[in-house]
C-alpha cells in the first residue's frame, strides 16, 4: 500500500540545522531511513519535501483525490497554517503528525499545533524514529 510522507520548510537541510535538536542524518538519509522501514512494514513510502506551502497544499489535494494515506512532518507550518489544515481535513485516508523534536518541550510558540485537531494522531520526540512509530500506527489502522 501507498502512503505519502510530506516534509515541510527546512527539513531538506538537516545537514545544517541544529543537531543537538534534529539529530545527525542528513535528509537524504532520513528518506533512506523512511523508505526502508516502510517497505519492511509492506509499504510504498513517496517522500517529499517542500518549503512551499501551496506546493503541500497541491499533494494533500491529490491524496485527498486518491485517499492515500498521509504522514506528515508540517515544519514550522505545524504552528500556522490555517491552508495546510485545511486541505488535511479534506483527507479521506488516515493523517499522522509527525516531529522529530518534541515540540512540546520547546518555545511556547511550537506547543500550538493547527494540525493536531485533524490528525488522526501526533508522534514527536523520537527522531528519525517518529516516521517509523507512525508508520506502524498506520499498518494497525490498515489491518
Ligand atoms: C519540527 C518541529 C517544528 O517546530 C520546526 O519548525 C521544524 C521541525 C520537528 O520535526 O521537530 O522545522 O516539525
């Protein structure tokens, strides 16, 4: 089965952001880590990342279309996105939040999530592992 794992602003540089925070793989090594643990739970994982916010609006619209599955990592949309809500509710398919920090135990300005009240759950805290943790959600709801 298909799922789309979205990826949104700045997470294409985990190379240079804060390590101590986001952990030491690169992105192109978080996608590795992702498609891998997806295909070994019988998953199709197409990983994206934008920094643009039409642009995910566009791929939540298609799943939508398609009732595909969706996690997502919003990035600092998580905080603000009225539009990217938005186009989540429109989902037909499950939707997991997912963080690698925990946002929670960060700036007051990251414990709103505009996203959590159409998720069908939220996973933060655990690193690259937080995909994983949510991809396994996902294979439960499936089953
Ligand atoms: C993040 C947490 C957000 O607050 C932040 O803006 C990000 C990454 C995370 O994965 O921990 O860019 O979503």
């Amino acid at each position: 089965m298909n799922v789309l794992v979205i990826n949104g602003p700045n997470l294409a540089r985990l190379d240079i952001r804060d390590s101590s925070i986001y952990g030491n793989l690169s992105y192109p090594q978080l996608v590795e880590y992702i498609s891998k643990a997806a295909s070994g739970l019988g998953f199709t994982a197409d990983v994206r990342q934008s920094d643009d916010e039409s642009t995910i609006i566009g791929w939540l619209h298609d799943a939508a279309d398609s009732k595909t599955p969706v996690i997502i990592n919003p990035a600092a949309f998580t905080h603000y996105s009225y539009a990217i809500r938005d186009a989540a509710a429109m989902l037909k398919g499950p939707l997991i939040e997912v963080h690698l920090s925990n946002p929670l135990s960060r700036e007051e300005f990251r414990h709103t999530s505009v996203i959590s009240g159409v998720a069908t759950g939220t996973i933060g805290g655990f690193g690259p592992h937080s995909y994983v943790l949510a991809l396994m959600a996902l294979k439960d709801l499936k089953a």
